[in-house]
C-alpha cells in the first residue's frame, strides 16, 4: 500500500460526502492561516506526509515547514505553517495531526531506545507488529528515530519462528525445506531463525544454511555464552524481555541487532497542536 493510497482512504473515512461542521460555519471563499505547535519535546516526524494531506485536501493550500523531519523538537516549537482556504485547513487538520502524532511518538521513542545504547555496536530494529495499513509509516518513523528496519513483511525475508520449527517437524527439516522451497521459486531471500535455548542453538550451528539467529528471550549472560558459541558465523538478534531499563546490557554483549516490538505497538503519540493564526 503506498503513502498516496493511505491518505486517500484515511480522507475517505473521515470526510466521505463532506466536512459538514465546516461547511456549515465557515463562508466558503474565507482564507485562514494556522501554524502547528509542539507541546511536547521529542522527536518530530510525519512533516512531509501532513504535507500531503493537505495538499489531497486542496492542492492550492501553501504548506511552509519550520522543521525537517527526525528533528528534536521543544514544548513551544513551530513544526509548520499552513495557509489558504480555512475549510480545507479545517477538513485536512485531524488527518494530518494523527499520522504526525503517532509518527513522532515513535520516532521520540526510537530515539531514546538509541541514545541508551550509543557507544555499542548494536542497531535497534523494529518488527512486523505495527497498525494494519499504517506499516510504511510506523517504520518510516522508526527510521527517522534512529532506529533500522527489520523485514517489511512476510514477503521479503525468510523468518523461521518457534511455531514454524514445531509445524516443520524440527529445525534442521524447516532449514532444508525453506531452501528447497526458495529453489523451487527462484527466490533470493535471507533467513533468519528463531532459537529459544542452547540446544536449538547447536541444532543450528550444526547444519547451518541461515544468515540470522534471533536469540530468543536469552538472558544477557546466555547472550554472551551463545555469541561465543556462534562467533560471528552468522548475524545475530536480541528479542524478548528487553525494556529501556535493561537494553544496555543486552547491546553490550556484542549482538548485532536488538528487535523491539513496542517501538510501533505500544507507544504515546506526541502532543502538538494546530492553532488557526489571527492576522
């Protein structure tokens, strides 16, 4: 689904025959200017998607941005201003302040993810657990935080998981038959599986035939004892129990990637705020 596609149907859900509060109250041809302000400090994103938005709404409207998107922003901030018809102001607002609300949340909570681990080798990467239909967004915003993304979907990555290794009959005969089957399609795609203790881990060692192990719910100790188990064979990935509080020392252990879900699935949006500007 592509950003256009996005905002056309949100357009559609909100608005569909009209934006009758607006129409109602508002003379049709009045002109207006609003800026939109940060009550929160953070990092902004989804400038250039509010944009968008806005000029869905109503081509003519003149969208000035005061900042760039995965800029630090303070309480008081002005994010950008927004000029032309007051209706379509009216009409494009709440569409363009949720994709921006929640996209800076995330990029403000990717960002404090980032800054605890800066000094390690680690990269924070997000997962598949997102909004339905709202992922290009959610992950764009994990990006402007600092964070990397991890596969977009089912479709660009082969991720072995415990259920995966269970309904496959065991491990070794999910590795084969994942190659058997990327033969059969003439697909080239990564895999990635997914251990969830030491002997998974030397089932997996022992056959090989993948790029990434996620170490699944390893404590930081065992972390480091399957990393010298591995030795950088193959990529390795942290994920499971891993909060703000305790990421560091799972970056610390010299893993490559630290998958975090509540990036994109349990987050606060940012405040901020459209104010129409009286001239």
């Amino acid at each position: 689904m592509t950003i256009d596609t996005i905002i056309k149907n949100a357009l559609i859900e909100d608005i569909r025959d009209g934006d009758h509060t607006s129409l109602a109250t508002i003379p049709d041809q009045a002109l207006g200017k609003a800026v939109l302000i940060a009550k929160e400090e953070g990092i902004i994103a989804g400038i250039s998607i509010a944009e968008k938005v806005f000029k869905t709404v109503d081509e003519k409207l003149v969208f000035i941005p005061e900042k760039n998107d995965g800029d630090p922003i303070n309480v008081g901030d002005k994010i950008f201003t927004v000029s032309g018809k007051s209706i379509s102001i009216l009409s494009a607002e709440r569409l363009a302040l949720n994709f921006m609300q929640r996209m800076s949340g995330i990029a403000t909570a990717t960002s404090r993810i980032v800054q605890v681990i800066k000094g390690t080798n680690a990269q924070i990467i997000d997962t598949r657990k997102t909004t339905p239909n709202l992922r290009i967004l959610e992950k764009e915003a994990v990006r402007l935080g600092g964070g990397e993304n991890h596969r977009m979907g089912l479709y660009d990555m082969i991720m072995i998981k415990d259920n995966h290794i269970d309904f496959a009959g065991g491990i070794v005969k999910a590795i084969e038959a994942c190659h058997k089957y990327l033969k059969a399609k003439s697909k080239d795609l990564k895999i990635e599986i997914e251990v969830r203790d030491f002997n998974e881990l030397q089932q997996v060692l022992g056959h090989g035939g993948i790029d990434r192990i996620m170490l699944d719910n390893f404590t930081p100790e065992d972390m480091k004892k399957a990393l010298v188990q591995i030795n950088g064979r193959f990529e390795t990935e942290a994920s499971g129990g891993i909060t703000i509080e305790n990421i560091r020392s799972f970056a610390e252990t010299g893993v490559n990637f630290i998958s975090v879900g509540a990036l994109t699935h349990h987050i606060k949006s940012l405040d901020l705020s459209l104010k129409a500007i009286k001239e």
